[in-house]
C-alpha cells in the first residue's frame, strides 16, 4: 500500500551552525527545511513535493526569540511561532499592528505550530506577515555557512511560493526598526472565512511632521493582488509632503490599485481583488493616520 508522504531521509539541527553545516552538505541535493511544518506537511501530503532529504530546524532554540532593543528594534527568531509573535508583550506594547496581523492568522492550533519566518518563506502571495513589515520597513537576515545577507521585506519573495533563499541558505531572522515619533500603522485583511487566506491585504504607515499636521513618511504594503506581496510606492508618494484629507487617501487608494495585478480565481475576479485593494487602502490609511495622530 502506497504511504499518503512519500520517504524522505530526516536529519534533525539542534543549534543554527549544525542547522548551516547540515545545508552546506546537502545544498546540491533534493531537501526542503521544515520549521512548524504546517504549509510543508500539506504539499508533501499532496505530493507537490517531494524531497529526498528533510532538515528538521524545529529544535534550534537559539532561533526561538522575539526581542526588542531600543536602538535596533524588534528580532525575530527565524523558529518564532505565530503565537508567540501575537502574544510578545513587547510586540502588543511597540508594534499592535503585528499582533493584530496574527490574531487573524489561521487558526490557534496552525498559530502555536507555525512559524512566521516559516510563513514568509512559504511564499504564498496572500502571507499575512508581508504586508505589515513592508510598511514597517523590516528586513530579513537570510544565512548560509560562514555567510550572511539582508534582504528587504518587499524584495523577499520573488515569485508564487519562491523567495529569495537559495540552496545553502535559510532564513534566520526578521528586524523591524523602532517606530519613529508621531507614527501610525494598520493592518487589514479580506477573507471570505475568518482565519483563511486574505482575497486581499493592506498595510498602511504614515509618518506626520512635529505639528502633526503634514506626511512626511508613508509605506504601503499590499498583499494578495500579484505573485508576489508589493510595495506601493506611487501610492506612497501621492500621501507624501500632504495634509492627509480624505481626498488624498482615496487618490491614494486609486494609486495603489493600479499597482497591482492581480489574477482571477474561483473566488474573486482579478478586477473585483483590484478594487478591494484599494478600498482597503483608503480604509487602513485613514485609521493609521488616526494612530500617527495620537501617538
Ligand atoms: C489551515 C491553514 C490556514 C492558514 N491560514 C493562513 C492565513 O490566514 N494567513 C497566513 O499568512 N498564513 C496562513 N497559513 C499558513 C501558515 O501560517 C503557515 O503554514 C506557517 O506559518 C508556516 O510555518 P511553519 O513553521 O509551519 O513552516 P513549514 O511548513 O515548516 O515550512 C514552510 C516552507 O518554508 C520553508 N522554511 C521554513 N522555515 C524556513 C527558514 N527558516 N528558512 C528557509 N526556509 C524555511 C520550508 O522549507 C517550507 O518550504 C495557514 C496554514 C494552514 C495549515
């Protein structure tokens, strides 16, 4: 009787240089990282993959963190879990907005087994982590043995389900910058279940002068209207330099849409995600302006 998982060789790293050795040695073969395994398992089940080799990096506790350091900002171990993300004090405390992208993240039992380094690197178009730390700017260390790399959070994925890492390498780590004064970021996602994928997902942060009265920083992540999350950066600029009105946003929001390309599916029309990305826009850049207000 033929097994649901076809067989695959299992070597295990309890620290991240056993986990880079392990990846020097076995860069040239068929071998696939698993973290929390619940995007990994799913595609070995239906055998779209099928490697010969599993590295098992659930057991490297030094890659187990979320820190925060006034100077650097927030670190994210590459073995954080969802959960724990959510759940970070200094994550509810500095940046709400993650913990408000995690609570709508799957379910808690996918939250307390996945990974949001393992989520990134999955790669689907609609990851809910990637429009937020576009906005907030983050960037994410990817290392190989002896060897290390900073990648933009927008420049991350490269193609549906296909990022930047290359064989030898893994992810490690996700640093977000402290926010600056007078800042706000929201996040918003549409699905039609609570908990699944978004259809569409924005995220928006605006920066206001001393006065609170001008933009002078805006970032736009959008995620599920490409292959890939974007940066909408000609919608940005529409916010830059202004007295944000309502007016400014929805020609932002129009901005935005028109960046994307999204592909139709059975469950929207790539017009219908288009227009959905830019109500969302308009919606989380009034509400991030709002905070950048109060902050
Ligand atoms: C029912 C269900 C609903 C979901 N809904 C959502 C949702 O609403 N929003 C959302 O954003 N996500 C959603 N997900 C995806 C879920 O968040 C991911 O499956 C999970 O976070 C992946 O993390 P993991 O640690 O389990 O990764 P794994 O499944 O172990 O790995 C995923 C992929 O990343 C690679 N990988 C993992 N870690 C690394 C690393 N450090 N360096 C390089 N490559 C690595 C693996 O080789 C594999 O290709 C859902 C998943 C399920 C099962």
């Amino acid at each position: 009787m033929k097994t649901i998982i076809t067989d695959f060789n299992y070597l295990a790293a309890k620290t991240l240089d056993e986990a880079l050795d392990l990846l020097c040695k076995h860069k040239d073969d068929d071998y696939r990282i698993i973290a929390g395994g619940q995007s990994l398992n799913t595609a070995m089940k239906h055998r779209l993959l099928t490697p010969e080799y599993i590295l098992d990096i659930k057991g490297v506790a030094d890659l187990d963190y979320v820190r925060f350091d006034e100077k650097e900002g927030l670190k994210i171990g590459a073995l954080a879990t969802h959960r724990s993300v959510e759940l970070s004090p200094v994550v509810r405390e500095k940046y709400e907005v993650l913990r408000e992208m995690e609570e709508n993240v799957a379910s808690i039992e996918t939250r307390n087994w996945g990974t949001l380094m393992g989520d990134l690197c999955n790669a689907d178009p609609a990851v809910d982590p990637a429009p937020p730390l576009i906005a907030l700017d983050a960037e994410i260390t990817v290392s190989a043995k002896g060897e290390e790399r900073t990648v933009p959070a927008e420049e991350f994925a490269v193609d549906f389900f296909e990022t930047v890492v290359q064989p030898g390498e893994m992810a490690t780590e996700i640093r977000v910058p402290p926010l600056p004064p007078n800042t706000g970021v929201h996040f918003m996602k549409y699905s039609q279940i609570h908990g699944d994928y978004a259809l569409a997902s924005a995220s928006v942060l605006i920066t206001l002068d001393a006065a609170k009265e001008q933009c002078v920083n805006a970032r736009i992540g959008l995620g599920g209207v490409g292959v890939t999350p974007i940066r909408a950066k000609k919608a940005e600029e529409v916010l830059k330099g202004k007295k944000i009105t309502d007016e400014v946003l929805a020609e932002a929001a129009r901005v935005a849409s028109e960046e994307t390309s999204p592909i139709s599916g059975i469950e929207a029309s790539a017009d219908y995600k288009r227009e959905l990305a830019g109500t969302l826009v308009r919606r989380v850049g009034k509400e991030a302006l709002e905070r950048a207000r109060r902050a």
